[in-house]
C-alpha cells in the first residue's frame, strides 16, 4: 500500500521536463513502464500531462516493474 502511494506521488511529480533534466532516471521509468504505458494509455495523445494523468488513474493495474521504477526515480528525485 505504501509502496502504491509512493508511486502514485512519482507518478504525479514526473513530468517531461523533469525527464529531461533526469535522463538516467526517465529512461528506468520509460523502460519499465513502456508496456503499461502501451496497455492502459496508447489512445491517449501526449503533452499536458495527459500520459501522466492516465497513468495515475491505472496506478493499482500499473506491473511491479513499472511501480518499483516510478518509486525509485521518486527516491532519487
């Protein structure tokens, strides 16, 4: 539960500019989360956080790849 949490605030602070300015760390979660990504958002056009949005509205069905990626790119913002 905490861990779900956590992610959920990774995936709300997460933003393309902060991809950008975090490369290492964008590319963990882009790897990780390319298929969840794919599964719940691929309708869903880029830009204005709609990704994001769409991603924290699937938060509980995201694989433990894809959480543990988003927690950990939390921890090392």
């Amino acid at each position: 539960m905490l861990k779900m949490a956590l992610a959920a605030g990774a995936v709300l602070s997460l933003t393309v500019a902060g991809a950008m300015a975090q490369p290492a760390g964008a590319r963990a979660v882009l790897g990780a989360c390319k298929p969840d990504i794919k599964q719940f958002c691929s309708e869903v056009p880029p830009g204005n956080g709609r990704v994001k949005a769409c991603m924290k509205a699937h938060l509980p069905e995201l694989s433990e790849p894809c959480k543990e990626a988003l927690f950990q790119a939390w921890l090392n913002k």
